[in-house]
C-alpha cells in the first residue's frame, strides 16, 4: 500500500474519498466539524500540488435514493470557511454533471461531489459505479478510515480502475498508530474494553487477550463476567447467553498470565436516571432490583494503578453509563489516570471518543480515532476491506 506522500500528484485529477458524514441539525446547519478537519491535512498537501481536488463522501443512510436532508450541500460552505476558497458544491457524483465540473477545473481547484449512496451501486460495491467514479479522476486517494471496514465502490471496486491509488494521512495515522499499539507494542500493553454487551465485543476480547500484558473490563459488560464469577448482579445488564464465554475468556487470560481487572464496587441505582437514588456497594453484595451504572472508587482506584505503569493503552468502550452526571465518575476519572501515566494512548468508539472530549484532555491522547466501527474491527484482528484494496 502507498501513502499520499509517496506518489506523485502534481497537475493531476485526483479523487479523495473523505468521511463528511457528520451530523446536522434540523435547519441543515453541520454541528460538529470533526471529520471536515480532519481531512485538511490530506486535501492541503493535494492542492499544494497543483493538483485538482475532486471530494466525495457519503453522508447518512439515503438508501440508494435522493433524499434532500442527506445532502452534502452543506459542508460545502464549512469546507470552504476551513480552506479560504472557493468549494463549488456538485449535484451529482457521476455522469454529465460531475464530469463537466472536473473538465472545467484548473490546477488548485477543489470541488465537492453530492453524497455516493444517491446510488445504489455504492453501498452494493459495483463495478460500474466505480468506473463511472473512476472516470473522473487519474489518482484516486482514500481517507475515510471510519468506512473502510465496509466494501463500497467508492473504497474497494474504485482501486481497480483508477491507475494509481493511494491511503491519505488520516488513514495512515489510523493504521500507523494501531500498529504500534497492537503490532509491537511498547511494553506493559494495556487494553480497557467497556461498552454495554459482551456479545459485541466477542471477538475484541478473544484478539486483545493474545496480545495484552492487563486487561481492564468495565461498563454493563462487566456484569456478564461478574455473573460467571456466581455474584448476583442485581437489574444490571447481563447476557446469560454468553456466561459460558466469559469464563472462557477468564480462564484463558489466567493460563496466558495476562492481569484481568473487573469492577470490585459499583455506583447502583434503580433505574438509568440523573435523579435516582444511588449507592456504592462492592459487587458482592448487589441487591435484588437495583442494577450497577458506573464503576465505583474502589474499582476506579484499581482501574488506576493499573495503567499507571503502562507504556501502550488501547481503550474502546466507556465503563458506566457517562452520559448520566452521577455515572460518569469512572469514565472520567480514568481518562485522568491515562493522561497521567504518560503512556502512549490509542482511544477509539464514539461514545469512548465523546467521554474523553467531556472531559477537556483531548489534546492529551496520543491518538483519537475517526472510526468506531473500523477500530473495533482492527481490534477483533480483521483486515479492512478497503485498506487491503489499496494494497
């Protein structure tokens, strides 16, 4: 696989698939430009070139169809604002209209392309969507890590018909910084998986437990463990299907000597509510009708010590329900004693990405990814369809 500064682009039409999915609000206004941003870096080096800048995403689920509030018309205007130019909005991706706009195109022009899945061939990876994308451009570049866990003619079928194709550095960053987490890693490797089920994250655990030196288990999945462990766990979330699983996955992290952490005490309420009753009790001792909601002091003070010493830490998954202010102590209290242990930081997930951003230190990971669903499948060990296109 090549990355965007190892070809040459200068004078050339190239295609840069981004991720503009962002979110909207009711009125067609972009309320966070996360994603914008993070494709400047890839889109400035291309311009920087003299190169014409043609920029495609896919925004939200249309479903093969036109519909009007999946428009990328407006980031169009948000783009411009980061850029200092001109973006001229195109209302298609192919045929007559996207071709004439390019044709027109001089050396440092940018153009944004309407949204891909207007088409049923991209989500269905078809070959004749692709060349019709393909015929656009003589580069194609990928930068949209966060879908390419998914195969789409504007990330897989394309590479077959575009002469020269390339990651941009958003998605090298991604999978740079996931090689050194997870490939060599700077040893003691900390892994930290929470989230609400086990069932989700199955294939997580049964990867990183090969891999890791302690793993932290946290969020509603913990209680699934708790359970196999024979602790009543009350109301809290708990997959009985997967108790014989769990055990597995505590047995084998013993034989392989990896240090595996669950809660010790929990926050517990009646009901998910920021009004709730609360108490902190240990996770013996969990009554009948209340359920756990975030992890407790004590758990949070084991949690801590254990990546303190840490040199790699990989975190998907939040470890209570953060979203509620009297459950989101343990989330963020960790994120404190991550940033404090100085270790090289990969945190990836939504809702773990959210959690770190709540707690203003951001700035401290060493790495935030884009893509929750793509993370998590580099977890589970899998290769990306997309990526592995590009190679």
């Amino acid at each position: 696989m090549k990355y965007l500064d190892q070809i040459d682009v200068s004078g050339k039409k190239v295609l840069v698939r981004v991720d503009f999915n962002v979110p909207m609000d009711k009125s067609g206004n972009v309320t966070d430009v996360t994603r914008v941003k993070a494709s400047l870096a890839t889109i400035n080096f291309i311009r920087d070139k003299g190169a014409r800048v043609i920029v495609t995403s896919h925004l939200g689920r249309p479903k093969g169809k036109r519909v009007e509030e999946f428009s990328l018309r407006p980031v169009a205007p948000v783009l411009a604002g980061m850029l200092k130019t001109d973006v001229p909005f195109i209302d298609d991706c192919i045929g007559e209209k996207a071709e004439k706009a390019v044709t027109a195109m001089k050396a440092g022009d940018l153009i944004l392309l309407e949204n891909l899945r207007f088409h049923p061939g991209e989500d269905k990876n078809d070959e004749a969507f692709a060349q019709e994308l393909a015929k656009l451009c003589d580069v194609y570049v990928n930068d949209a890590f966060a879908v390419s866990h998914r195969a789409a003619a504007s990330n897989t079928a394309i590479t077959k018909y575009v002469p020269v194709c390339a990651a941009g550095f958003l998605l090298k960053n991604e999978i740079e910084y996931f090689n050194k987490a997870m490939g060599n890693p700077t040893r003691p490797l900390v892994a930290i998986i929470g989230g609400a089920k086990v069932s989700d994250k199955i294939k997580v655990l049964e990867n990183v437990i090969d891999k890791v030196d302690r793993l932290i288990v946290g969020g509603g999945m913990a209680f699934t463990f708790l359970k196999a462990q024979g602790f009543n766990v009350g109301k809290s979330l708990c997959e009985t299907d997967m108790l014989d699983l769990a055990r597995k996955i505590m047995d084998k992290a013993k034989a392989q000597n990896v240090q595996f952490l669950l809660p010790v005490d929990t926050v517990i309420a009646q009901e998910p509510s920021a009004d709730a009753e609360r108490n902190i009790v240990a996770v013996k001792d969990i009554p009948d009708g209340w359920m756990g909601l975030d992890i407790g002091p004590a758990s949070i003070a084991a949690f801590s010590d254990a990546v303190k010493t840490a040199k790699t830490i990989v975190w998907n998954g939040p470890l209570g329900m953060f979203e509620l202010a009297p459950f989101s102590s343990g989330t963020f209290k960790l994120v404190d004693a991550v940033v404090q242990s100085g270790a090289m930081t990969i945190v990836g997930g939504g809702d773990t990405d959210t959690a770190v951003h709540k707690t203003g230190k951001s700035d401290k990971i060493s790495y935030i990814s884009t893509g929750g669903g793509a993370f998590l499948e580099l977890l589970e060990g899998k290769t990306l369809p997309a990526v592995a296109a590009l190679g």
